[in-house]
C-alpha cells in the first residue's frame, strides 16, 4: 500500500484554527493491527495549546451562525463529494491504522458520505414556525437557532463515518464542531481535515469550523469541556467513559449526547426464513468482525430450530476468508489491538468452562505475515445469560447461541441486559414482527434486516447505552436551540 502523506510527518498532531499544528504533547504511535507496525508517530496537543482550540472552536461557531444557509448547505454537500473523490486514500488509510477489511473500508467511505447528503437535504427543509396565539394581539414565532461549539469524541471502529455522522448536522446546524478521534485511528480524521479545508476555501465557509484534536483523551476532553465557549458533547465509546463525561459535563449543565455499549440481541423464530435469518445474522455479526455497537451478540434461537439454524450459519462462516485486512478477498480480518483479542478469549474461556461448546473456531488463526490479533470465526452452543459472553459486549466474531420456548421467554432474554442500543428479529409472522420488536427495550431494531443503520435514521440508544440521538432529521434537531419570540400587536 502506498503511504499515504500523513504517515511521515510525526510532527503533524492535529487541525485547529484552520491550519496544521505542531503537538506540543508526547508521540502517539499509530499502529497497523495486521501487522503490529508502527504507521505513524503523531505528536498530541496539551495545556495552553489545547485551550487554545477551545477558544478557537468558539470563534468559528459565531461565524459559523452568521453563515447563510444557502452556504452551509454548500459546505456539507460539497464535503460529502469531497469524501468520495477521495475515497482510494481514506479507505487505505482506514484500514491500515484500525484493521478494517478493504472492502468494508471503501464502504465506509461511502457511508460517511451519505450523512452529509442527509444533513444537505435537512437544512433546506429546516425551518421555524408560527404557532397560532390564542390571544388576538398576540404573534409566537419559533427561531432554530444553532447550539454554537460542540466537542466530538469518536471511536476506532468507524473513524470516518463517526466524524461524519456527529459534523454533518453540526455543520448544518451553524455550529462548529471540534473531533477528538481515537488514539488507536487518529490518521483517517486528520486525512478528512485535508478535504475540509480544501472544501471550505472553495465554498467561502469558515477554515476553523471543523478541528481534529489528538493527544491524551483525559486532558483534550477537560480543556473542551471546562471551556466556557463549548455548548455541547457529544461521545460514542463505552458506558464507563460516557459515565465518566456527563459527570463532567454536569457542573456546567452542557447538553450531551451519548452513544454507548450495546449487547444486541438476536432473536430467530421458529417461522423465519432460515437462509435469510442467517443472512442477515452475517450481516451484523460480521461487519467489521464483530467490532460494531450494535452487532449481535446474543443469538436467541427457538429450541425448534436452532440446531438447523447453526448448521447454516456454520455453513457461511466456515466460507469466511481471514487474512490480511488490505487483501480484497478478505472478510475477518485482525482484531484492533492485544486487549481486544484477549477479551474475546476469556470470554471464550468462561463459557466453555460453564458448559458451553465449541461448535466451530473458539482459537486465535495464523496469518503468514501477520501479528497474533486473528480470531476464527467462532460458534458457541449452550451458552446460559450468565456466562461473560452474554452479559458483556464480546466485540469480536463470536457467535453465543441459547435457546428458548416461547416469545415471552426470548423477549424476557432479550431484554435482560442493562445495555439498550439495538436488538434484531427474524419472523415471517408479521403480528409477532411487530410486537418484539415493540417489546425490545433498544433505541434501534432490526426487523428481518441485519444492518439497520441509516443516515437517514435517528440512532441511539436506551438505559446504559445512552442517550441522545444522530442522524435523519432528528440529527439536525440535536444542534439546534429553540427560541420563541412573542410579540405584541397594537389594533388602532
């Protein structure tokens, strides 16, 4: 793979004020997954130097308000263009720092553009409202006026199509948006400010509206926070961290948006279509092997037919191909890092030492070339609610397959978890569609349909999975504040 630009300056550490800034904080070393390489050294930003972004995040977000939105609308179009133009470089780059297959890599890219369609087309038909008043002299007029500085935080997993799924209606909005990417993918964001600031001198919109900060998640996050010009967080990660930043964001009563763990349940009935349950369960176990929020990670077979269901699915997973993520014929490729294949071991461990069983993989696989971060697409039987499978996000390609007897039972099952971000349904019954999915208790479902994420679609969770959500027209409404005026009107 051609090295993209990027990966020789150590220097280069984030995007602020419109311009590349040197780090003034200790090197972060970007690593390939595949191969355990180091991609790059990219020095983070601290103290004054952060504060300083702070600052300037506030600046582009009043300029950002005074922007027509005829030219926002510009802004974010253009920007969704600008990302597929590029989409060969972000999709190398992509995969090489978070391990992602090549070919999920390139469809990443097109999913992150999708949001800036999405974001266009909600700022033309945005608009305020006139109320009827119910006394004769009187006019309610409702504005929708932008939040002002916003701070992103975004995962490895989507490093792209986060920044974009968070900037898009912030843009939209008249807001300024200021990203702190994963230590583990930093490269991807500071690759997109490239096409920003491209984008932004051709429309006439403002360089600083858009910064990438990298250094230190703790100390970045403190200096946004604690800053008087940021108005808003928003934050896809763990329910841990996402606890630890609404404690900080509580003293200054800043509006938050928090996307968080999942543990999804799949739940397959007894009248589905088998081939096409088992299509859609490869779907979402199986993007980005395993390592997406809203993955199943419970499988709720019917006792009738799960023996059925598993051959099948044993069937496609076997025909997996894992190996080096840039290879184009490869569909599981490495886990992101030494932690994250360790957790799908123990987790492994722990259920087959309470009973469960092996059916295919359950080991880590040798790539020729290649680190120790390869995990065999995994199926494992009899698991209970109580193993660390079941009761905690495993993020990696691990099938954990229990039965039930009845709806009530797998909706019980399903919704066991203090997690509640997505949840899925296999049923050729339309009544029994309706009710499970009504009963789950998540922010998303998917109903006979394995990759439910859309822009177009208002994402986010419930109980420990968050709160707030992203994306369709409810996405632009997170960047907004209501004000109404009301007005007086003298009748001679």
């Amino acid at each position: 793979m051609q090295q993209p630009r990027l990966f020789s300056d150590p220097q280069v550490a984030s995007f602020a004020e419109g311009r590349f800034l040197d780090g003034d904080a200790s090197e972060i070393e970007v690593l390939d997954p595949a191969t355990g390489a180091v991609l790059a050294r990219v020095r983070g930003i601290q103290g004054a130097t952060a504060a300083r972004a702070a600052e300037a995040n506030g600046v582009a977000a009043r300029a950002m308000r005074a922007l027509p939105v005829d030219r926002r609308v510009a802004l974010v179009r253009a920007l969704g263009a600008g990302v597929r133009a590029d989409r060969d470089r972000l999709a190398a780059i992509l995969t090489a720092e978070s391990g992602k297959p090549i070919v999920e890599s390139r469809g990443e890219v097109e999913y992150a553009a999708t949001f800036f369609d999405n974001a266009a087309a909600a700022a033309e038909m945005a608009a305020g409202d006139m109320p009827a008043a119910r006394a004769a002299d009187r006019r309610v007029v409702v504005l929708r006026e932008p939040v002002g500085a916003t701070f992103a935080i975004t995962p490895w997993n989507f490093p792209l199509a986060m920044v974009a799924r968070k900037l898009a209606p912030a843009l939209a909005a008249g807001c300024s948006q200021a990203v702190k990417p994963s230590e583990e993918t930093p490269l991807t964001a500071l690759a997109f400010a490239e096409i920003f600031a491209r984008t932004a001198d051709a429309v006439g919109a403002p360089r600083g509206a858009f910064s990438v900060v990298v250094g230190d998640a703790a100390t970045i996050a403190r200096a946004f926070i604690e800053h008087p010009a940021t108005r808003k967080l928003t934050f896809t990660g763990s329910t841990e961290v996402g606890r630890i930043l609404a404690a900080q964001c509580a003293p200054r009563l800043m509006r938050t948006a928090l996307e968080l763990g999942g543990n999804a349940p799949l739940i397959v009935f007894g009248d589905a279509d088998l081939d096409r349950a088992v299509e859609q369960a490869m779907l979402t176990k199986f993007r980005f092997m395993g390592q997406t929020c809203i993955s199943a990670n419970r499988f709720l077979l019917e006792a009738g037919i799960a023996g059925d269901f598993l051959a099948r699915l044993e069937a496609r997973m076997r025909a997996l191909a894992v190996g080096d993520p840039r290879d184009e014929r490869t569909r599981v490729g490495p886990l992101v890092n030494d932690a994250a294949i360790a957790k799908v071991e123990r987790h492994v461990a722990d259920a087959v030492a309470r009973g469960a069983r092996v059916r295919l993989g359950g080991a880590r696989v040798k790539v020729a070339g290649c680190a120790d971060r390869f995990f065999a697409p995994t199926i494992l039987e009899n698991c209970t609610p109580s193993m660390d499978c079941a009761r905690e996000e495993t993020f990696g390609p691990v099938v954990a397959a229990m039965t039930f007897a009845s709806e009530r039972e797998a909706v019980e099952l399903a919704n066991a978890s203090p997690s509640g971000l997505a949840g899925y349904v296999m049923t050729q019954d339309a009544d029994r569609l309706w009710r499970v999915a009504e009963a789950l208790d998540c922010g998303v479902v998917g109903a006979n349909d394995g990759a439910p994420s859309a822009a177009e679609a208002p994402f986010g969770g419930r109980k420990d999975s968050g709160f707030g959500r992203e994306g369709g027209a409810h996405g632009l409404d997170a960047y907004v504040d209501l004000k109404y005026i009301s007005l007086r009107v003298r009748h001679d």
